[in-house]
C-alpha cells in the first residue's frame, strides 16, 4: 500500500490494486482493515508510534537543560521522516 500511495496518491490507488500488488485477495485486506483509510492510518502509526516512544524514552531519563535533548530528537526526526517510506 505504501509503495501504491506513494506513486498514485490516496485517491488514485483502490485496494484492489493493493490486493493485487500484495498478492493477497481483496478480502484478506478488509479481514485486517476495514477501509482504505484504516490501512493508511496504520502505515502512519507504523512510522510514527516508535518515533514518539523513543522521543519519549529519551526525554524521560534526560536530566537537565532539555535543549541538547531537543536538538538530537530533531535531527533523528528530519533523518527519518527524510525516507520516502
């Protein structure tokens, strides 16, 4: 989906070219999601849910000016969300 979304946009790719681009029926893609706009939302948790864990891992065992703290993060940040993917 993140390969079709990319090339095609959102509302240039149907979930049958997902499907079929997955090698999976039409029907296995709604047994785990139930719309097109699920499946998007769970690519974008996919990207961001371990960012903010480690943001938040980092921030809580930080002591001190959270300046140095706050520059690593955004650079990680940029780093990761620079990948197409």
């Amino acid at each position: 989906a993140l390969d079709l979304f990319s090339r095609k946009g959102f509302a240039g790719t149907t979930v049958e070219q997902i499907a079929r681009h997955a090698g999976l029926s039409k029907a296995a893609i709604y047994l785990y999601f139930p719309s097109k706009q699920a499946l998007l939302t769970g690519l974008v948790r996919r990207a961001i849910v371990p960012l903010a864990d480690e943001a938040l891992a980092r921030i809580s065992c930080h002591r001190g000016d959270p300046r140095p703290v706050i520059r690593q993060l955004a650079g990680l940040r940029a780093e990761r969300l620079a990948d197409p993917k």
